[in-house]
C-alpha cells in the first residue's frame, strides 16, 4: 500500500471514530495480510500533522490515542455553534481536581487536609461519573481510606499525553482564569451527547454557591508550596 493512500484511510478514520485511536487501533483497520508496520502509521500521523499546520484543525495526541480536533485558539468562535454553553466548574471542584492530579495516589482525606474543607460527596461523585478519576486501591491504614488517581478520560479531555505535561508550580495560573478558560471549551462528542452533559452538569452542580454550602470547614487550609507540585 502507498503511503497516500495509508494517510488518507488514518485520516479518515480519525474524523470518523469522534474520539482518539491509538496506533494498534489503526493497524486493525486493514486485513491482517495488508496491515502496516507501526513505524508506517506513526510517519503518516506525522506528516499528516505537519499538513495540518496553519490550519482550523489539528492532530493532537492524548492519553488513549491521536485525534483531529478544531484548535484551541479558535474556541471563542467555534463555541458559538452551540446556544448553550457548558455550566461553570466550581472552585472547589477544580481544586479537588488539580489535588488529585498533582498528588495521586491521594485518600479523600488527604484532599481534606490540603483544601481546610470537607471534599462534597457530589464532587466525588462527579469526578467518577465523569471518569476524570478512580479508585486505584486502598491505602493500609484503618478504615481503609480509597486512594485516586486520574484515568486517561481525564488525559483525553484536557488535550494531555500524559502526566508530565501538565503544568508546574511556575506555570500553574490563578484558578478562575482556568475556570474562564473552561465555559469556551466544547467536549468532543455529538449534539446529543453535549446536551446531556450540559444538562447532567447543570442538575449536579446547581451553581458554585450549592456546592461551597455542601463543605464543611475541617481545619485552617494548608498552603500548596513547591513540594506540593512539581517545578
């Protein structure tokens, strides 16, 4: 097979599948007599990349695989095809968010500590509906506190590889500019599939307000430092 032809059916492919594919992925599109080296696919995902330069559109490479999406620069005006637009995280929940992100494996109560609050049960709740964290065991301690970690949902939707490439102590911005940020960005997904969330989001979160009545004060706050995030 020539190499157009490979970089069109990946292409293809990538516009089609509505979420990321991984290299393997890719190879099991053609017949098991015709499949490409992985050496193959990743040179056309590369120049496919490359073509794309300059472009509304770009290949970006997540947690669970490649995937073309629009860039994120243009967000203010591609957010406009939706009416709605997706409900403000709160404070709180983001915070939980980065807590675990930053210092995975971490119990709830270790997130407690952190933030001076008792975390809500609905912010747990949602980071597992979302699938943004999960239960990676169980720390040896009495009562067995869980211990999370983020899931590559979570690498997916905020455009990450992996961990490292999220932001250290030095580049971490005030967390409302973030919260801004996020009212522009669209989740990757169909019409149907973005008014659900919209409409789950909005039943759970009701308003940052809601959320901070539901936290209880356990303990002065403890300031996150350099140890606390990687520089």
């Amino acid at each position: 097979m020539d190499s157009q032809t490979l970089k069109n059916i990946i292409e293809a492919a990538l516009l089609a599948a509505g979420e990321p594919l991984n290299v393997e992925t890719l190879i099991n599109l053609f017949p098991e007599h015709e499949q490409p080296p992985r050496e193959e696919v990743r040179a056309a995902l590369k120049v496919l990349s490359e073509e794309y330069e300059g472009r509304g559109i770009e290949i970006k490479e997540t947690g669970s695989g490649f995937r073309v999406q629009t860039r994120s620069e243009l967000s203010e005006w591609v957010s406009r095809l939706w009416e709605e637009r997706p409900p403000r995280y709160s404070r709180a929940l983001l915070e939980t968010l980065a807590l675990i992100a930053y210092r995975q494996p971490i119990t709830r109560g270790e997130i407690e500590e952190v933030r001076g609050v008792s975390v809500s049960t609905n912010i747990m709740k949602t980071l597992l509906e979302r699938e943004w964290v999960r239960v990676l065991g169980h720390r040896d301690v009495p009562g067995k506190p869980a211990m999370y970690g983020t899931t590559r949902k979570f690498l997916d939707y905020f455009n990450l590889k992996n961990l490292n490439e999220l932001p250290t102590l030095a580049e971490i911005r005030d967390i409302d500019s973030i919260n801004a940020e996020l009212l522009f960005e669209e989740p990757k997904g169909s019409d149907a599939e973005l008014g659900d969330l919209n409409a789950t989001l909005s039943d759970e979160f009701g308003g940052d307000d809601e959320l901070a009545d539901e936290e209880e004060a356990v303990g002065p706050p403890v300031h996150l430092t350099d140890r606390d995030l990687p520089v």
